[in-house]
C-alpha cells in the first residue's frame, strides 16, 4: 500500500499556521467543515499525519490528505488560503 501524502510546500502553510496558531476554517474533501486554532501536526506509527486544531469541542485531528482547502481568519495573517 503507498501512503499518500501531501506536498512540501503545503505542508509548509500549515506548519506557519501552527507557529503563529492561526484561527483556520478547515474544508474536507467530503465536504465537512471544521473550525480551530491550529496548533500542531502529529504523526503516527502508520506515518498518517494528524493538523490538531483546538476550538469549543476541544482538541480535534484532522488528517492532512482529507484537506481540501485551510482559509484563514486571523486578520493580517501571512496567507489567506490554500487550496491542496
């Protein structure tokens, strides 16, 4: 089984985001939305890799092949969207 994984360059937005703990609005490939500060990216045994975001239900994962697109709500935020 090859493992799918996102590219360099996307992930380096999301590291940004987590360092400057941007409040992000996430959009799944299905279409779910998720809402949170962004605070790390975790990794498995597996090597699945995990965007943690924190909001008003706690701590959530959110697996970065399932991300379609991170906007940001941080005013004067670095980036304002990206789309993987």
């Amino acid at each position: 089984m090859t493992q799918q994984i996102i590219d360099c360059e996307l992930h380096d937005y999301i590291e940004v985001a987590c360092m400057y703990g941007y409040q992000v609005r996430l959009i799944l490939r299905d279409e779910q939305i998720f809402e949170g500060k962004a605070k790390d990216i975790a990794t498995t045994a597996e090597k699945r890799e995990f965007l943690i975001i924190d909001n008003e239900q706690g701590s959530q994962q959110v697996e970065l092949i399932q991300l379609k697109k991170i906007q940001i709500l941080t005013p004067n935020a670095q980036f304002k969207e990206v789309v993987f």
